[in-house]
C-alpha cells in the first residue's frame, strides 16, 4: 500500500490542474516525454496488453502537420504549444502479449477476433491516455487533450506504415499561460452520479 499524496500533490494532479489552452515559452524535451513515460508505463492495462502507442509532436514542423487535421480552435493551440501528442492505439497489440503478460497465452485470446482487439485497444489505450495526463501533471506540465481533428486523416498523414495503429485522441503539453485557463466548469457531488449497489 503506499503512502497518501500530500493536499498539495493532489492539487497539481487534480483539484487545481486545468486544461490549457495555451502556453508559456518554456520548451519540452526529449526527456520530458521519456520522463512521462516512465511514469505512465505503470498504470494498470487489462493483461497487461498496453496498446497506447504515443507520437510526439516537438518540432513546428510536426505540430504544423498535426495542426492540418484539426478543428475549430484546436488547429491554433497545437501550432502555438511547445508540444502535442497523438495518443494512438494498435489493434495489434496482442502480438506484443507473449513479452508482456509472459504467464499465460493471453495472445490466443484475441486472435483471429478484431472486434475484440478494437474494443480492448480502445478501452485500455484511454486509461493510458489518462494515465499520460496524470504523469505530465505530477512532473511540472500541463496537457490540453482533445478529440476535434480529422482520424481518418491524420492516420493517412502519421500512421500510414502502421495501419493497425489509429488515432485515439490529441494533447498539447507545456507549462500553462495563466491567461488562457477559462473559468472552470462545474463538477458535482458526489450523490449526483454515483449510488451504492
């Protein structure tokens, strides 16, 4: 069991964190990402599949090429971050099952049957994808996730050696403008969602 988070650590991970919309002029590295990674290759997956398969946009020229895809406002925040990242997932993933989750023969679970391995990846490559905002939060960042972009097309545009691989959803990352966070949106108490079975 470990130990509780201080107040002040969830506070950066959830009470205060926000969604950014834009971003101060500090960069975000190589190692930043490999950093995230690090810590987000821990969260849970079912059998260990792990299908998230991120693409980090760091140079202009990438996130001008994400950018393209995009929607409404989304195409300006993506231009304008230190970084963006596509969250993808592969419908492949059992192949990678035999290294994975080595005691047992998890692969034969999901050959031969799509539907299941496209319901899966989606399913456990979106937990990764939250578990990708929750490492960039506890290391310094802030992430502005997205869904408004064009799928088909920037599979065709990023993805096209790997077809297996789709698009699941798009991050900015950086360290947030205060100036650009909108008022927070509510969210309700508990009664409101959730009852005991």
């Amino acid at each position: 069991m470990g130990e509780k988070l201080s107040s002040a650590a969830l506070d950066t991970i959830f009470r205060t964190a926000r969604s950014a919309n834009g971003y101060t002029d500090a960069p975000v590295t190589a190692a930043d990402c490999e950093a995230i990674w690090e810590l987000m290759k821990w969260g849970p997956t079912s059998a260990n599949q792990m299908p998230a398969r991120l693409i980090w946009c760091l140079t202009q020229e990438a996130r001008d090429r994400l950018a393209a895809h995009a929607s409404g406002t989304n195409a300006a925040k993506i231009k304008a971050a230190p970084a963006a990242v596509i969250i993808a997932m592969d419908e492949n993933f059992h192949e990678h099952l035999p290294d994975l989750f080595p005691h047992a023969d998890a692969k034969s679970w999901f050959e031969g049957n799509l539907p299941l391995r496209q319901t899966s990846a989606m399913r456990n490559a979106t937990l990764q994808g939250a578990y990708f905002i929750i490492a960039a939060r506890a290391l310094g960042f802030d992430v502005g996730p997205m869904s408004g972009f064009n799928n088909a097309a920037l599979d065709a545009d990023f993805l096209a050696e790997t077809p297996h691989v789709k698009s699941n959803f798009i991050a900015t990352l950086g360290v947030a403008d205060p100036a650009t966070i909108f008022p927070r949106s509510p969210r309700p108490a508990f009664d409101r969602f959730n009852h005991f079975a």
